[in-house]
C-alpha cells in the first residue's frame, strides 16, 4: 500500500509548504489560481464525460447515489467534522485572516472530492490492488502535492487533513480491488468516468462560487455504476 500512503503524504506536505509560504506570495495571485484550478476541474470533468457509453445508466447511478447522499448527509457530516476539527486544531493550525469557518468547511469538502475521488487516483489504487503498480499514485502525489500547496495559501495547512480521508478511500479500493477490476470492463469503465466526470464539473462550479453543489453527497454514484450498468445490459442489450 505504497501509493496511498505517498499521495497522503504529499497532500500534506503541499499544505504545510503552501501555508508556509503564503505570506510571501502576492495578494493576486492567492486570488487568481483558484479560479484557473475551478476550469481545469471542469475541463477534466468534460473529458471525462466524454467516455461514457450510457447515458441512461449515468443518469441514473447520479440519481440514485446522490439521493443515498443527502438521506445519509454525507455533506453535512464531513463538513460538520471538518469545522469541529479545525476548531480543536485552531491553536495549532489556525485559519488564515478573513477566512470564516463556514467557508473553510465548504472548500474543504469540495478538496475531499478533487483528492480523494478523482479517476487517477481511483483507477491508481486499484492498480496497485491487483498487480502491486504504484506508478500511478506516485504521479498523483506530485500533483496533489501542487494543488495542496496553492489551495493552502487563501485555506490554510488545515486542507491538509483531506490527506486523511483520500487515505481511508484509497486503502478500501486497495483491498477491493481484485474483486472489483475484472468486472470493470470499457464499458462500465466508461460510464464509471462519465460519472466522475459530472461530479468534477461540478467541483469546479463549486470553487468558482457560481453553483454549490453538495458534491460529497454525489459520491456513493461511483459505486453503483458498476451494479446498475450490468442490469441495464441485462434486461436492454
């Protein structure tokens, strides 16, 4: 479980190296990279959608896993976890000037879905699942480490606990992943990425600040592409 615990590592030390130096970065261009990190997580999620098959069974596992999402309050929990935190962390890693709690939480969240669900790492974990290939993460920790360190200058070392819970996700696809991969052919692979790629769509509407989708509540999609995209085949060809 090498990757995993590299990519966590990375997101961390991209916190801490961002807030370090933030003091000694420009005011513009704290204020002028999130915006540029808001369209490249649509232009993924674009790509992304591209490679569905189904739209039917997209469609649906979107529908169904969100729905699971806001009975379960998946939002609402880690976000009330992620404010209780930082308060008991607040001595020790407290939030930049001007940056409220509520705000932090909202970004937060949104940072556990461009971390800890994105297709790379997903696909990453269980690769090394099946055949011990940590390439993939490793790469994905080099650019988690990038992406921690510029979202830390305007939130603070504190995005850096979102290591924690890419973690627990990565580590459940490690063990799963033999039993999973081969039942993910190119088409339900297909439909699992379109999936994803809606969800990034809307992680970066959400830190563009134009629509705040409650994207941690989409999640449970990813897991019901692979049930409901066989179904569909079964009973529609």
């Amino acid at each position: 479980m090498i990757g995993p615990i590299v990519n966590s590592v990375a997101i961390m030390a991209g916190a801490f190296c961002g807030a370090t130096l933030a003091r000694y970065i420009p005011k513009r261009l704290q204020t002028g990279l999130p915006p540029t990190f808001a369209l490249a997580s649509i232009a993924i999620g674009i790509n992304m959608l591209m490679k569905g098959h189904n739209v039917p069974v997209v469609v649906l596992s979107l529908i169904f896993g969100t729905a699971i999402g806001e009975l379960c309050y998946f939002e609402r929990s880690i976000s009330n976890g992620a404010t209780f935190i930082q308060r008991k962390l607040d001595r020790f890693i407290p939030l930049p000037r001007g940056l409220t709690q509520e705000e932090f939480a909202k970004q937060f969240t949104a940072l556990i879905v461009v971390f800890g669900a994105s297709g790379l790492g997903v696909i990453g974990a269980m690769t090394e699942g099946m055949n011990g290939d940590y390439q993939l993460l490793l790469v994905k920790a080099v650019m988690d480490f990038l992406t921690a360190s510029i979202f830390a200058i305007g939130l603070g070392a504190g995005i850096g606990l979102t290591a924690v819970v890419q973690f627990v996700v990565q580590a459940a696809l490690f063990i799963l992943a033999k039993p999973i991969m081969p039942l993910m052919d190119d088409i339900v692979f297909g439909d699992f990425s379109a999936v994803g790629g809606i969800i990034m769509v809307a992680v970066g509407l959400r830190i563009a600040k134009i629509m705040n989708f409650s994207v941690v509540n989409f999640l449970p999609a990813l897991f019901l592409v692979l049930p409901i995209s066989y179904l569909w085949r079964h009973f529609f060809g």
